[in-house]
C-alpha cells in the first residue's frame, strides 16, 4: 500500500471515530495487526466490529473483499472524503450482510461482461447502483444496530 493510500485510509478511520463519539459511542481503533477490524464501536452495553474503506472522489467506488461470511457484529463504513467538492465527507454505514449482496452482484456482473476472465479473484469495487440505494446508507447510523447510551 502506498504512503498516500495509507493516509487515505487513516483519515478514513480517525474521522469515523471522531463521528461516532460526536454522536455519542464509544469507539477505539484498533492495531494495524487486527484482520478485517478497524474500529470497535460500543453503546455501553454491546459492541460491533467496524471495517473503514476510503475513497476520493466524485464518483465513489471502494475496493471490498468478496465476503464469504457475514456477522451481525461486522459493520462496513465507506467514507468518500470529497476532498474535490466540499471537503465534508459522506459516510455509508453498510451491515456486512448487505455489503455481501451488492459486491456479489458487482463481481457477477463484472463476470458476465468478461467472460473469459474467472472473475476479481476476491476483491470488487463496492459501487452503488442507484440513487435509492445510496440513500439507504447515507449516514445512517442506526444502520449500525446498536441504541446510543444503552447505560
């Protein structure tokens, strides 16, 4: 990963912390040494996993893991830092169960226009579609499943 990239993703992470402890959670960061967790995120009484993927852009697009699995306790958020428009950026709280359909159906797409190609072996660009999808994410935080200040 390049230095540039790195701090991409970095200013990704330490701004969704920053928002979830403006919005009332608790949230750490974790070591680079834990796979698939950036943040943990805790009401007082549960907690759930974050993974953060940034991107710069008009039109946002976020390299994703094809997700064997799905965990109610995984929670993806893609932050578009907008840096060329506004400098505030969008956040797209995202469970991983819908995180598996929308980049599943991309890496079937991406087979059916290619296929003489096996697919993105593993990895696939996390795109919405349309409009409406977009706005079922867009900050929206409850998409997170944990109730603010639980104790």
């Amino acid at each position: 990963m390049s230095r540039k990239n790195n701090q991409t993703g970095n200013r990704g992470e330490f701004l969704v912390a920053a928002k979830l402890s403006e919005i009332g959670y608790s949230a750490a960061l974790t070591l680079k040494n834990t796979p698939g967790i950036d943040i943990l995120v805790s009401n007082g009484l549960y907690a759930k996993a974050i993974q953060v993927k940034t991107c710069n852009g008009p039109k946002p697009g976020w390299p994703c893991p094809i997700l064997k699995k799905t965990s109610k306790d995984l929670v993806f958020i893609f932050v578009n830092l907008n840096t060329k428009k506004s400098n505030i950026p969008d956040f797209y709280i995202v469970p991983s169960s819908d995180v598996r359909k929308i980049v599943k159906a991309a890496d079937d797409e991406y087979i059916r226009e290619h296929p003489n190609n096996s697919g993105k072996k593993g990895v696939c660009k996390f795109i919405f579609k349309t409009e409406e999808k977009e706005k079922l994410f867009k900050n929206k935080w409850n998409n997170l499943g944990l109730k603010k200040n639980e104790i």
